[in-house]
C-alpha cells in the first residue's frame, strides 16, 4: 500500500484543533496577554502546529516502513524545518526588540534570566515526569545499574540532551528529538548581555556576565556541538530576528508592511519555500522565510489571519504543542496499538487517529498552561522583586563603563 500522504486533510485538522482550543478556553480561561507584536503570537501557534503535522507524517512512514527516512515529502519535511527557523527568528526579534528599547541603560538581568527558567523549565519537568513515568511502564519498572549512569543521563536531560534513559534506545520518540532547539535558545539567552554590552551599550555587573558565560559553558559541555558551519548556520535565524528587529523602527517600511498587497507577496514565497524544497537550508527557500517572516514581524497580519483570536489563543499554547506532542504520540500509538491499525488499514485510519490526538493534545496543552506555564510566568517577576528588591546600586565593576566618570 502507497505511503504518499495529502496534504489537504491537514486543513480540517487545524480547523478542528482551532474549535477545540476555543471551546475548551471557555472553560479553562486563557487569556491572550496584550502582546505588543500579536502576529507573531499567531504565527508562533501554526509552526508548533506544523511541527506536530511534520512529526505525524513521518510516524504514519515509520509504522508502515519500519525506518524513518531522511526525507519523505517536500511540504512536510518543511512543516518542521522552517517552523524551528520560524522560532528561532521570532526568538531574535522580539528579545533584541527589548535590547533596543534598553539602549545605553540599565538592563535587569537578574530578572530576565529568572523569567526564562520559569518560562521553559517548569512544563519540561512535566514533561520529563511523564517520560519516566512512561519508560517505566515500558520496561517494567526495571532500572539497569549503575544508578550514578541512569543520574548522569537525567544530568544531561536536564540541558536538553536527549540521550537514552536506561538503556531504552527509543527514548527520543517521547519527544521527537525537539529538545536541540531549546539549547539553541538557551545559548542565545546566554550570549544576550555580551551583546548588550559590546554593541548597545546596557550595562551588566560582572557577576551577570560571569554567570551568562556559565550558562554558555554548562549547555556546550552537557551537549553534542557540532561543527562551526553546522552550528552557525542552525542558529543563523536568530541574526534574521535581529535583522528584523532593526528595521522595526523604519516606519516607512511598517508602513509597506501591514498593506494587503504585501500579503499577496508573500503567499508566493511560502509557496515556494515549502512545494518545491526539502530542505530550508538552501539559498531561496531561506531567503523566502526570511523576508516573509520580516514583513510579519513589521506588522502585517495575512490578511488578519495571524491576529485572530483563535490564532493568538494557538500562540499561547505553542510551548505545549511543541514540547509534548511526542509523548501523547507515544502513549497514544504504541501503548494504545493504533499503530497496529495503521500498518494495516486504509491512509484514512491514520487521519482520523491524527485527528483525535489534535483534540487530545490540544485540551493537554490548554490546562498544561493554565495550571502549569501561566502560573510560573507570573512567579517569575514576583521572585525577582523579592530577592532582588535590596540590590545595592551598581559598581564601577558594571559594563561599560560610565565614560563620563573617566574623561
């Protein structure tokens, strides 16, 4: 039986998870924040959405080959490619978009660092409890000495290295190896104040400058880098955010930006980038992204498309869309044997099994951030006014220095 898959029933899909996810926020309650870039928002949600359509395609493949390809299918190989380029854009503009607004005064690193931790760590940690909780079930509850090797492994879980937990070689399925974003992330957090501090002129103490190395140092050392051309140009987007949030400030070109006729320009370039590439990192499907992704983060909407509240509700569960959609494939697939019927059954059993996780994810993912992400992203700024609140006026040890005093 043929493995090619539509496309097309990827639309009812979204419109079903779209209906859930507002049905399910009128009992949840989640409210929108009052974003000062809302599209961005919404277009957060659709690419954590593509990636849990990307990942569904290749375990549709997997369970009717046996092997995961390298490749499968232009459009969705790209629904996960351009979408961790999409983050990581989205990631460089809005934090250098803050570095402007800071230009040449204080930043509170302290803070911010705090509210990073608070941002991704606690739904991993539920996320980790769930895998254990998982593996255990799988493997009967059986722990392989040395316990300080089965420590080290959740060591290194701890940085975002998925490396097999006790032995069980098929442990990246819980997550579907998405968690070498999030090092790329974190990394970027880290390099923020040395970039503060050497091109915009926000001063840092020592001791934040120290401590941001150290972040930098621990996540290099608790991960596999690989080479420098391989590493820069995984991590180029964040310069695209950056770029982007640069020409934020031209109001001409904001101007062009929010036009209709801007969004008919870039249909065409998604377009391309997804139909006819496999791949994102080739000189015109990035550069496509590129410029579509700057004309949304000027403001424009696709035609009001990115600002939709539904779409805006989507971006606020994106986190948990793309954090935890590997493991209720997994409980829901293998410990549920609906993989066995999609070896076996007709292309639309697998559509319909998508379906049903859509709706399964998307009530997981609204009450994760009600009870779970919301929560810590409201502690995070409460912690820092507390323990930080009798911080002693900076040092002369605060970089830059104030040339003034030194003239």
């Amino acid at each position: 039986m043929g493995t090619n898959l539509s496309i097309l029933p990827v639309i009812p899909i979204l419109i079903i998870t779209l209906l859930t996810l507002n049905t399910i926020n009128k009992k949840i309650g989640v409210v929108p924040k009052n974003q000062k870039y809302p599209a961005l928002d919404g277009l957060r949600g659709y690419m954590a959405f593509s990636v849990f359509i990307h990942h569904g395609a290749y375990y549709y493949i997997y369970y009717k080959t046996g092997t995961l390809p390298n490749s499968y299918n232009n459009i969705f190989d790209q629904l996960g490619q351009i979408s961790v380029f999409v983050f990581f854009m989205i990631t460089g503009f809005l934090f250098f978009s803050i570095m402007l607004e800071k230009k040449n005064h204080d930043m509170d690193w302290k803070k911010y660092f705090l509210s990073r931790f608070f941002r991704i760590y606690p739904l991993f940690i539920f996320l980790m409890g769930i895998v254990i909780i998982v593996l255990g079930i799988e493997n009967n509850w059986t722990i392989i000495p040395p316990i300080s090797q089965r420590l080290n492994e959740l060591a290194h879980w701890l940085f975002f290295n998925q490396v097999p937990i006790n032995g069980f070689i098929e442990t990246y399925f819980l997550t579907n190896k998405v968690l070498w974003s999030l090092v790329s992330e974190f990394l970027f957090y880290a390099l923020l104040p040395f970039i503060g501090v050497i091109f915009l002129g926000i001063r840092a103490s020592f001791g934040e400058l120290l401590f941001s190395g150290l972040v930098i140092f621990s996540f290099i050392f608790m991960n596999t880098i690989v080479s420098l051309k391989i590493t820069f140009l995984i991590n180029s987007p964040f310069l695209i955010g950056i770029l982007a949030a640069l020409l934020y400030n031209n109001e001409k070109l904001r101007s062009i930006a929010i036009k209709n006729y801007t969004s008919i320009i870039i249909l065409p370039l998604i377009f391309i980038s997804y139909n006819y590439y496999n791949t994102i990192n080739a000189v015109i499907p990035y550069a496509c992204i590129s410029i579509s992704f700057i004309l949304i983060s000027l403001g424009n909407t696709m035609f009001g498309i990115l600002t939709n509240y539904n779409s805006i509700l989507l971006g606020q569960i994106s986190y948990g869309l793309y954090l935890l959609h590997g493991v209720i494939f997994r409980i829901i697939f293998k410990h549920l044997a609906i993989d066995q019927y999609i070896i076996k059954d007709p292309q639309y059993i697998f559509w319909i099994a998508l379906t049903i996780i859509s709706i399964i994810l998307t009530i997981v993912c609204t009450t994760c951030y009600r009870l779970i992400e919301k929560p810590f992203i409201e502690l995070a700024p409460r912690i820092s006014r507390r323990v930080f609140r009798h911080k002693s006026k900076r040092t002369s040890h605060t970089y830059p220095y104030n040339s003034a005093k030194h003239k």
